[in-house]
C-alpha cells in the first residue's frame, strides 16, 4: 500500500514543482521598479529613460524616430501588461486547482499550459519590441543607446545598494535573512 501512495504523491509533488518553478519564474514586477512614474523603457540590457529633450539630442533622434519610439513604448507597455495580468490570473487559477481535495492531473496540466503560453508571449513580445526599435535607429543610434542604457543601468544598480536599497549586501536585497528587507541593516520591522 505504501508504494501505491508513494506512486501516487511523487507525480503531485511533481506538478507542485513544476507550478512552484513557474509561479516564481513569472513574478509580477516589484512595484519600486515599475516603469511608469519615471516613464522609462525595459530591455534586455535594462531601462532607458524616456524620450526627454537631452536623450533626444544624445541620440540624434529626429522628431519623426522620437514619435514612434514613444508610441512603440505606449504600446509596448499595454501588451506587458495585458500579458502580466493574464500570468497573474492563470497562477491563481493555478493555484484553486492544486489546492483542491483531489486535484485534477488534466486540468493543472492544461492551466500549466496556459501559463507557459503566457510567459512565452511576453518573451516574444519583448523581442518583437526590441527588433522594432532597432528598425528605428540608425547603427550610430543603436550604438549611443547602448552605451546609455549601461551607464543608466550602473546608476541605478548603485543607488540601490546599501541599507534600504536593493542592491548586494546587508539591507533590503541580496543580503542575509529572512526574505527582502529583513537582512542585517535593513529597515526595522514593525
């Protein structure tokens, strides 16, 4: 009786595994690093501030690049979310599913589905983004927007380092505990 339970718990911690790996891989952003109150654009090598007067004469942008830059960023920003949200909802559907008194092996199976769709979608709508926003600039622009996106990203990784930010090391972050803030130097706990 005890392998046939053992036969029986091994394909559910199995699909446990899976669900935990998947859930954890499609986090919803931390809201600290939403990009919409400081109008910045993700990528792969990491945000860009938005079109502001200095980039667009950093860059060489013309108006006409800058236009469409924006409202491929407008757009860009609606499908991430459209496709965040829709993760969000099948994790939680998920996550019914597996709590169930006798969860249904087809139905987790078809949600985990519907999950690696999702996340396969806002990967590829992250390439598409990238592929048309090299179509816009020029080699020299591409080039510029490369070296600014490194030196943007060294800031950023630099402001968030120490006791509060989210850099490596002691404080909110990387550090030691037991889970985002509470490591040695981190902010007191309530």
């Amino acid at each position: 009786m005890k392998a046939k339970a053992s036969w029986i718990l091994i394909p559910i911690l199995g699909v446990a595994l899976v669900a935990g790996a998947a859930w954890s891989f499609a986090q919803a952003p931390d809201p600290e690093d939403d990009p919409l109150p400081d109008m910045e654009l993700e990528s792969a090598q990491g945000a860009m501030p938005m079109m502001g007067p200095d980039l667009r004469e950093q860059l060489g942008l013309t108006d006409e690049q800058a236009e469409k830059l924006r409202a491929l960023w407008v757009e860009g920003m609606k499908n991430g979310i459209r496709t965040r949200s829709n993760m969000m909802i099948a994790r939680m559907e998920l996550e019914e599913l597996m709590r169930a008194d006798t969860p249904d092996r087809a139905a987790i199976d078809a949600k985990l589905r519907q999950l690696t769709d999702a996340q396969g979608a806002l990967l590829r709508q992250h390439i598409e983004h990238r592929l048309a926003m090299h179509g816009l600039l020029t080699p020299e622009q591409r080039v510029k927007a490369r070296t600014l996106m490194r030196h943007h990203m060294r800031q950023r990784m630099f402001q968030r380092r120490g006791p509060g930010g989210q850099g490596f090391g002691p404080g909110r972050g990387f550090g030691p505990g037991q889970g985002r803030g509470r490591g040695p130097g981190g902010p007191p706990q309530d």
